[in-house]
C-alpha cells in the first residue's frame, strides 16, 4: 500500500486567469501557488516513487521567463526529498504529469540513470508545440538544447493508460496539454489522483472550470468525465497546484 507525501519546491506569484479560466477584472487578481511533487513510498517494500519533480536552474532567469518565483532553501528538490528520508538514489522511477518547466526540469537533479515515465503524445507535442505554449517546454530558448531531450535516455514512452505497478496507474487527462496524464494511487485511506495542471487550484475542480492554459478544450471537459467517474469510485482529486493538498496529506 502507498504512501503520498506533498513536498512545496517553491512559491510563484500567477495571474488568476492563468490558472483559472476567468474573464473580466478577476483574471488579472494574483495569488500565489505552491509547485508541488508528491512523494510515493510503499515503506512495508521500501520503494520510492516520484510524480513531478518541479522546477531547476537558475531562479532568477526562470522569474524573468515564467512568473516570479520564491524558494525557501528546503524547497530545493534534493533537501525537500532529504526532509523525507529519501536520497535521490532511492527513487525507483519519477512519473510526471506532463513536460512543462515546471513539473519537469526538476528532474535535471535527479541521478541520470532513473527511468521517468511519460505520456509519448507529450513528448511529441513539446518537440514542437503551438507558439504560445513554446514558453511552457522552453523551446523558445535559442541554442539551448529543451530540458526534456537533456534526460532523453531516461525517458520511457506511455501510449495510454498504465498500470506502471501494483497500487499506481496512469491515465491520460489531455486538456491542458495533449499528454497530460493523471496517477492514481492506492493507499489506506484509499484511492488517490495526482491530475498535474489539469486542476491546477481545487476551485478548478468544484466549478469545474479549465485553465487559463488550456490546449484543448474538448479534451478538457472528457478528462473533467473521467475524473468525475473516478470520484464516484471514491477517488480523492489532488490538484497541482494548490496549498490545499498539503492539509489533505501528511507533510
Ligand atoms: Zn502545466
């Protein structure tokens, strides 16, 4: 049986209708928002698994291209997954949602030898993606060679949905980006989905209201199904990017 642990790797400041699809004078209110991984262990097995590994590099050029961002010294990768007993080297594989900058960069800080499982049509889709969404993979970056090829090796191709191991599957919840993928886990208290940007903030959830980035929106509303099929099965909907899940689960 697993176990989720939330870990903050640091604090941005976003306009509202960047993360909730608003109109009018409340799209441009900020807030701030947590860029959370999660933590798997299965402690009986001593296995560790990541989903999402957060951002990398240097805060202060990453501010000027996305959103400002703070970091306390613990929300570095390395010292938040240290807070749980966990070195790097443990980690049997790192699952991410999708391959924007900010779930996926983070895994530069990772030993180079952990598989990192992600949907193919994500893969496919940053390699080349509409020019507003250029900014989300850093394609935009001239002669730098996109984060996400620099781990290529490491990448291990999903078509669909998984069964990645006992207790932990993917499903694919396009919407946000065309790969996006959501990870249902068992645990004791039942099962869980970690929906990357999908839902970002809970409110996208009980209003059922996209993102304000959104590829799809078709494709947003059938992963907004299948979520709610899922949580009539008694599943728990983990946003993104929301505090909220730090008082869900232990920290
Ligand atoms: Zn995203």
């Amino acid at each position: 049986m697993w176990a989720i642990t939330p870990l903050c790797l640091g604090v941005t400041t976003v306009w509202r209708g960047g993360f909730i699809m608003k109109q009018g004078p409340e799209s441009s209110e900020r807030f701030d928002v947590p860029h959370t991984a999660f933590l798997l262990q299965d402690e009986a097995a001593g296995r560790k698994i990541l989903v999402d590994a957060g951002i990398s590099g240097d805060l202060e050029w990453s501010s000027r291209h996305h959103n400002p961002i703070k970091r306390e010294p613990d929300q570095y990768l390395i010292p938040a997954l240290a807070r749980c007993h966990t070195r790097p080297e443990e980690l049997e594989m790192v699952i991410l949602t999708h391959l924007h900058w900010d779930h996926a960069k983070g895994v530069l800080e990772l030993p180079a030898a952990i598989p990192v499982y992600v949907q193919r049509s994500e893969l496919f889709y940053a390699l080349d993606p509409c020019p507003p969404d250029a900014k989300h993979y850093e394609t935009n970056v001239k002669d730098e060679l996109p984060y996400f090829l620099k781990y290529y090796h490491q990448l291990r191709l999903l078509d669909g949905e998984k069964t990645i191991t006992e207790g932990i599957r993917v499903i694919p919840l396009p919407g946000h980006s065309p790969g996006s993928q959501g990870i249902v886990v068992e645990t004791k208290n039942g099962p869980y989905v970690i929906t990357g940007d999908l839902i970002n903030c809970m409110e996208n959830w009980t209003k059922r209201i996209p993102a304000g980035i959104c590829h799809s929106l078709n494709d947003y509303y059938q992963s907004f199904a299948k979520l709610e099929s899922l949580e009539k099965q008694g599943a728990k909907i983990l946003p993104g990017h929301d505090f909220a899940v730090f008082d869900m689960l232990p920290t």
